[in-house]
C-alpha cells in the first residue's frame, strides 16, 4: 500500500487538545495509563462482564445501586468518597470481579472517554493490553487517534509513553505525519528497555510512589499482563470478541 493510501495515526498529548483532531473520522484509543485503562482491560480480562465508565462521583453512585453494581474510581490517585473499591488492577481478581459490572470514575480517564464520544470507535489501551491494541489497529486499517488522558490536561509521561510504543510497533502500517506521534515514539524508544527507571522522575509517578503503589506502577508498565481489547459499545467497555 503507498503511503498516501494508509489510514493516519496521530497522537493527542492531552484532552485540552482534542478538538484539534478529527475523531468522527477515526477509532480513538483512550490512554490513562496511571491507572485507569490498566484496571479497566484488567478487570475484563479477569472476567468482569462491563464496566460503565461515568464522569463523577455521584453518578457513579447513583448507577451502582441501581445496577446492584461495584463502584469503583479515584480522584487525586486515591479512592474517592462515596465508593466502595479505588482505582487499583490488583483489587479486581477473578474471584471477585468474574462476571460482575463495575461502574467506574476517574480523574482523567473516564474524562477523556466521555470527550471523545462522537468517535467512529473507542478503545481503550494501557502497557498490561499493548498487543492487544496493535493488533486490532492494524486489523482495522481505519484513521487512528491515541488520546492521552494526562494528567488534569497537562501532558504526562506515562501516557506519552504508551502512546509511543504503539507508534514504534504498528508505524509501517499507517501514515505518521504528526509531530506529536514523533516525539512520543522517541521518548518510549529512549526508555523500553526500563520503563520504571524511566518514569522516575514523572509527577504521577511520584504521586503513586508517595502513597505506596509501586507495585501498581510496576504493574501498569508492564506489557501484555492483561491482553484483551476493552470496546465501548452503548456506553459500556466490554472484551472484544474477535
């Protein structure tokens, strides 16, 4: 395929500047890697049968018990209140979540989610499904925008990053013409081969560090724990079914 015929793949750095990209057009892969799309491919890999993403507290709430479900989310990295479980992957095993709908909130995430929702298509990605994210991109040959939740529409290093691998893994299958997709594949080709050691000196990082979540962290840098491919479908992130 000549090049001019390939679909884009952009990246978008923070929500604050999503209006500038054409989602109607392309499939929207929602990052929060620190930890929002991490726990959510997490909790669906380890069974759980939807999670409804929600942009605050209350309604989370309000949906949980109308649904009989868990409530789940974070502000500030930690659990907000009113919920009943946080924001971590290691609080959604199997033995708990198989299943079972998780309405969820966070920070940035669930934000991004809701922003991006005239989307041809939302997926969500983070390092534990990176695999699973490339191959349906590739599969899919569509227009592809990977949206960085960052952190509070500042741009962070975590999602950059995933960002970055993404564009390193699948670039010969799609046009790159964009500055952004540029400097977030050179910033995950500086740091792969220690993806902690990297993001040691990111702000999230040493928010997460403070309150005693490395083991998260490890987790959330860590490629293909969790590989299946969350699909909002009528609002809702379900596994695809390939």
């Amino acid at each position: 395929m000549s090049e001019s015929n390939k679909p884009r793949l952009e990246v978008c750095m923070s929500p604050a500047l999503l209006h500038l990209y054409d989602v109607k057009d392309s499939i929207v892969v929602i990052i929060d890697v620190l930890r929002a799309t991490s726990t959510i491919c997490t909790a669906l890999y380890n069974g759980a049968a939807r999670i409804i993403p929600v942009a605050d507290v209350a309604e989370c709430v309000r949906i949980g018990q109308a649904l009989g479900a868990i409530t789940a989310g974070e502000r500030d990295g930690k659990i907000a209140e009113g919920l009943q479980y946080g924001n971590s992957p290691f609080e959604y095993p199997r033995s708990f979540v198989e299943g079972k709908t998780v309405v969820l909130t966070t920070t940035n995430g669930t934000k991004l989610l809701h922003m991006a929702k005239d989307a041809r298509q939302i997926i969500t990605g983070s390092f534990p499904n990176l695999s699973a994210v490339c191959d349906y991109l590739v599969s899919r040959q569509q227009h592809v925008i990977l949206g960085c939740a960052a952190w509070k529409d500042r741009v962070n290093m975590e999602d950059t990053l995933f960002a970055g691998a993404v564009v390193s893994r699948i670039r010969d299958h799609f046009q790159v013409n964009c500055d952004s997709a540029l400097l977030a594949e050179q910033a995950y080709l500086s740091g792969k081969h220690d993806l902690f050691e990297f993001m040691r000196g990111a702000t999230h990082f040493k928010r997460l560090i403070g309150f005693g979540l490395e083991k998260d962290v490890r987790y959330c840098l860590t490629p293909d724990s969790a590989p299946v491919l969350p699909l909002l479908v009528n609002n809702e992130l379900i596994a695809f079914q390939g």
